[in-house]
C-alpha cells in the first residue's frame, strides 16, 4: 500500500446494488478489515432479528411478485440472518438455495476448525428437505485457504448440497 502511487479506494458493494461503501485505504490503512464508510446518498442500518426477518420476507415477497420461484443467497457468516432468510421464505413459500460463508482467510487454526464446524451444523439443521436448500460457499477463493477450499467443497458433495464461490 505505501508503494503505491497516489492513494487507493475500495468500494464494497458497487456491484450487489444498495448500500455502496467507501474505504480510503491509503489513509486508514489499519482499518483494512472493514468495509470503510457509506458512500454519500448510502445510508447502513444494523438489523435487529426482527428487521432481519421482516426485510428478508419482504425480499422474499419480491421475489414472488416478479415471478421467481427459487432463489439463491450467497452466504452469510451470521447465524441470526440465515434463521431470518430460512424462516422468510418458508413463510412465503419461496424455495432457496441458502449459503454459509466459510472463509478462513487471516484465522488461526482454531478459527478454521470453528468456521467448519460452524458449516457442518448449517448443513445438518437444515436438511429437512422443505424449501430452504442449505449450501456453503467461499466468497472468493483468496479468502479461504486450498485446505478449507477442499473442505468445504468436500462437506458439500457429503451433503448433496451446492458449493458457491465468486471468481473474478
């Protein structure tokens, strides 16, 4: 980063749509870890379980109302939003495909046996063969380890269950 010429800013979520972050790497470089400040006209808000839940029934609804009958959620590190996309759309009627990140990028050993672990059980507690697919997924394969790549993909193929990852 101090080689670089002039400065350098990430843009988190210019591609998804919503919420786009801005990070001015080349003056907080201690903060590269986060995702930097909402961008001017962005505005970020920390769900509670309930606005987890009403948003992603809402999304849920949405995608209903434009005609889809199955959609499919990249991943999530957070147990609460998986129970809150799970439960919206079985409550809609929405089948879907519903992804755990496993990325161990930066974690000791101990933090790979837990984000593994933390897999395993998304796989098994939801294997009630209704409409939520439970799937895990890499975000992008530099932030997991060929280890954990192989890992997840192998607990995956176990289940019958899809693995996702973004390449670029």
């Amino acid at each position: 980063l101090r080689r670089m010429p002039g400065g350098l800013i990430e843009i988190y979520s210019m591609t998804e749509g919503g919420v786009v972050c801005l990070l001015a790497a080349h003056e907080f470089p201690d903060k590269l870890h986060t995702v930097g400040r909402p961008a001017p006209g962005s505005e970020l808000k920390v769900l509670d379980d309930e606005a987890l839940h009403v948003s992603a029934k809402l999304a849920a609804l949405e995608s209903l109302r434009g005609g889809f009958t199955t959609v499919a959620d990249a991943g999530t590190r957070s147990e609460g939003a998986l129970d809150a996309v799970a439960s919206a759309v079985r409550e809609a009627g929405l089948r879907c495909v519903l992804g755990r990140i496993c990325n161990d990028h930066g974690l000791d050993e101990r933090g790979t046996r837990d984000v593994l672990a933390a897999g395993e059980r998304h796989l098994a507690a939801r294997r009630d063969g209704d409409l939520v697919h439970p799937s895990l997924a890499i975000s992008v394969p530099e932030m997991a380890s060929d280890a954990t790549l192989a890992r997840t993909a192998a607990l995956c193929s176990e289940a019958g269950a899809v693995f996702q990852t973004h390449v670029n």
